[in-house]
C-alpha cells in the first residue's frame, strides 16, 4: 500500500481487532487496581489465563531485566503498570 492510502477491510479488522483487545486487557487491568487480586472476577481471570490454575510464585517472565516476581500478583500488576499486557510467564 501507498503511505496515506486507507486500510484495506482485511487491514482494518486486524487493525480494530488489535484495539478491542488492549482495551479489554486495561479494563482488567483497571479491575485489579480497584478491587485487588484476592477479588473472585479477577482471581477467575487470573485461573482463565493459566489454564485453571493461578501460578504460586516464584514467577519467571519473558520480560528482560525483570525476569522473576514474588507472585503472580505482582506479576499483573507490574503488567498493568507498564501497560505490556500480553506479556507471558
């Protein structure tokens, strides 16, 4: 594509797919600032995200320089904070 021409349809559902899920990922996110990660909704998401368990720490992450946290709480959190949702464990 030419810099300037408008997305092509295939282009545009990538591109609002991608939107809808970050905005998903910070409502979370804002979920667990509010009412913590001993809060059932969030603890269900926590167990959704680990195939039905919440990992006990100590946590390795794919995150460079910051490899392991105390618990997956923490672990979120520092997630939410730098707003780098998808990364993995």
């Amino acid at each position: 594509q030419q810099p300037g021409t408008p997305l092509s349809e295939e282009e545009y559902r990538q591109f609002f797919r991608s939107l809808r899920t970050a905005r998903r990922a910070s409502t979370a996110c804002l979920l667990r600032e509010l009412y913590g990660c001993q809060n059932p909704l969030v603890q269900r998401l926590d167990e959704y995200e680990n195939h039905g368990v919440i990992p006990e720490g100590p946590i390795c992450s794919e995150l460079p320089g910051t490899p392991f946290f105390p618990n997956f709480c923490t672990f979120t959190f520092y997630r939410c904070t730098k707003k780098r949702y998808f990364i993995k464990v």
